[in-house]
C-alpha cells in the first residue's frame, strides 16, 4: 500500500484541482530488523494528480501510481490560498463524507501553493506531514484556537457564526516550515489572515490561553528588552447584552502570571507587582481591541459572538440571524481585563541592582537582613 500522510489541495490557473499527496517512501522505512535504507533516501515521496474535482484527481492516482492509496493514517490537509479564497466547501464535503478519513487531521492554510509545503524539508523531523503537526500543536498549547483539526473546524463552520479558523503555515526560500498565524473564513472561503502576535488577541477573545509570554517595555527609556511576564493561565467570559442601540459584548478576561524578567535596577515589590499587572492586562486589552477592529472590518466573527449570542438567547438571536453580518460590524465591545501575578522564578533583585563598585554587601540577599 500506499501510505498517504498528507494531503494539499490547490487551484490552478485553468481553474481546476491539483491534489497533491505525500507517501512514505518505502525505500526509508526501516526494516523488521530495525535499520533503514540510510544514506539520502527521502522518506515521502510526492504525487500529484489534477481533475475538475477532488474525487477526480484522487481516482487518477489508481491509474498513474503503483499500489493500491490507503488514506486512513492521513494526518494533514493543506488548501492552497487560491483554492482557500475561492471556497473549500467542496472539500469539506469531499472529507466529511468519505468514510476512510479519520476526523482529526488538522486543516491548514498557506498562503502560496499546499504542493510547495509539502515538499519542503522539515528538519529534524523526517516526514514532513509529522513537521507540520507538530509545529501547530506546539503553538496550540499556548492558543488553542490554532488547533485546526477537523472536528473543530466543522463545528466553527456549522456554527450560527459561520467563521472558521484555520492554521496558517508557510514554508518561506529559507525552506524551514514555519506557522504564521491563522486564516480568517467567512463562511467557506478565506478573507484575512492574522500574524501570530494577532493570532494572541483573537485567543483572548475567544477562550483559555496558556504559559503565554508577554514583553513589557521598561519605563525608562534606554533600548532595554525590558520586562517578560508569563501567563501560566487566562479564562474568558462573553456576556452579550441588548438594547435600543444594538447588541454589545462584554469580554471578562481573568488570567494568572508569573514574572519571568525584571527591567534593570528594578526590585521587587508590591508596587512593581501592581505595576505589571496593570501593563500585563492593558497589553491584553490592546491586542484583543486591534483584533477586534480587524475583524469587525472584514464581516468576519471568528470571535464566536454570534454563536455566544445564540447560547445566551436563541429566540432573539434567530429574529437577527439574517442581519447578523451589520449588528456584528456595529457591536460595541468592552474589555475587563484582571490579571493576578501569584510567583516569581527570579531572585528578590536584580543583578545590576546589587553592583557596587566599593564592594559592599548587597542590600538584600541571602544571610542578610534587612530593615
């Protein structure tokens, strides 16, 4: 058989579907004994196939390729812009209703052409197909709406939303794959994209975050990096309310950190503590308003208000429906943002700090009290 790990879907210039498919290379598996082939050997070796559909190109691999394309262990799918833009309704119909198709291969998006990444080297992960979930996964763990799999974009898509999300990764001359945020629907086709710093703004929106680091600058001016607060948690609250003018949203963010870095000279105390919990929940808000901006500019809720709203009060919710794209652009949202620092890693100061050129004993420390 033909093991296919990946999947890449794009639109060519005729307006058809190239299906491009990465298979394991047999000459790279390793052997019952436990040694591979070795040497330079690929592991995947990539097949492309172009039909008016996807079912067309996926039977013109029975003809073209040698055994039998078993699909089951599939674990990525990657829509090229192009097709991305134009709708992947048929796509999703395509994997929603064929049965060999497990439901949690993730759903990618890059913003050139799907055959391109999944020709790229993933180093030091040898199959390509594993790179690329990995490298989701990872961010996921931080923002978990990166985590694209296919269960949770139908269910964004099927939502009364209608905007799912999807990871955006890339594979730029440098050849490293990398993921630069997610791609914006609305409904079935690509609008907008937002970069991995956006992609915090749009997390903090939407649901839990975690071990998020946040840079701080410095109060005094001086090119220092400055301050780095880690979030070890976040939780978000949406409430939705009417009135004459509307609907708006209140989003409740509630989030615990820790510090990570201090600025130089600066020591530790309850006013820095309150200080940087202050520039933590402003930085969240600012973020969370930007993203907001964008995406009441491009009719798109991949927020899920639309879909809190219906939860919160269906008979209402299904009189604005049909409207629901103008109140969208028209909510007004508000921020409350509380953020509590409950440890610290580092030493009570700093190292610059405690310098003294006469050698004196630091003013706090270890074995010395303080007034």
């Amino acid at each position: 058989m033909n093991i296919v790990t990946a999947l890449g879907i794009d639109r060519t210039d005729d307006g058809l579907v190239r299906v491009t498919a990465q298979l394991i290379n047999p000459e790279a598996a390793p052997s019952a004994e436990g040694s591979g082939s070795g040497g330079n050997v690929i592991p995947f070796v990539i097949r492309e196939e172009t039909g008016t559909m996807i079912e067309d190109a996926m039977e013109k691999f029975k003809a073209d390729v040698p055994h039998r394309i078993y699909i089951a262990h599939n674990t990525v799918v990657v829509f090229g812009s192009d097709y991305a833009k134009h709708g992947i309704d048929r796509a999703l119909d395509y994997f929603e209703r064929n049965r060999y198709f497990r439901r949690n291969q993730i759903f990618l998006v890059t913003p050139g052409q799907a055959r391109d990444v999944l020709s790229a080297p993933s180093a030091p992960e040898p199959l390509n197909a594993l790179g690329l979930r990995d490298l989701v996964e990872q961010i996921g763990e931080m923002y978990p709406v990166v985590n694209s799999e296919q269960l949770d974009v139908m269910k964004e898509y099927l939502s009364p939303s209608q905007a799912p999300v999807l990871s955006l990764v890339d594979s730029p001359p440098t050849g490293n794959l990398l993921v630069k945020g997610v791609a914006l629907f609305r409904g079935v086709k690509m609008v907008d994209m937002l970069t991995v710093d956006e992609t915090k703004g749009l997390a903090w929106l939407m649901m839990g975050t975690r071990q998020v680091v946040i840079p701080l600058p410095c109060d005094v001016k001086g090119g220092d990096v400055g301050s780095a607060v880690r979030l070890l948690g976040s939780q978000t609250q949406v409430i939705p309310r009417f009135d004459s003018d509307g609907v708006s949203f209140l989003v409740k963010v509630q989030a615990r950190a820790e510090i990570d870095r201090l600025c130089p000279n600066e020591r530790l105390s309850e006013k820095t503590y309150q200080q940087l919990e202050q520039k933590t929940a402003k930085y969240m808000e600012q973020h969370m308003q930007a993203v907001m901006t964008k995406l009441q500019a491009d009719d798109v809720d991949a927020c899920q208000f639309g879909t809190r709203l219906f939860i919160e009060d269906p008979r209402t919710w299904r009189q604005i429906s049909a409207q629901w794209p103008v109140y969208f652009a028209r909510a007004q949202v508000k921020y409350n943002v509380r953020v509590q620092i409950t440890r610290t890693a580092l030493s009570s100061n700093t190292p610059e700090s405690s310098a003294s050129r006469s050698g004196l004993v630091p003013p706090a420390g270890r074995g010395v009290i303080t007034p």
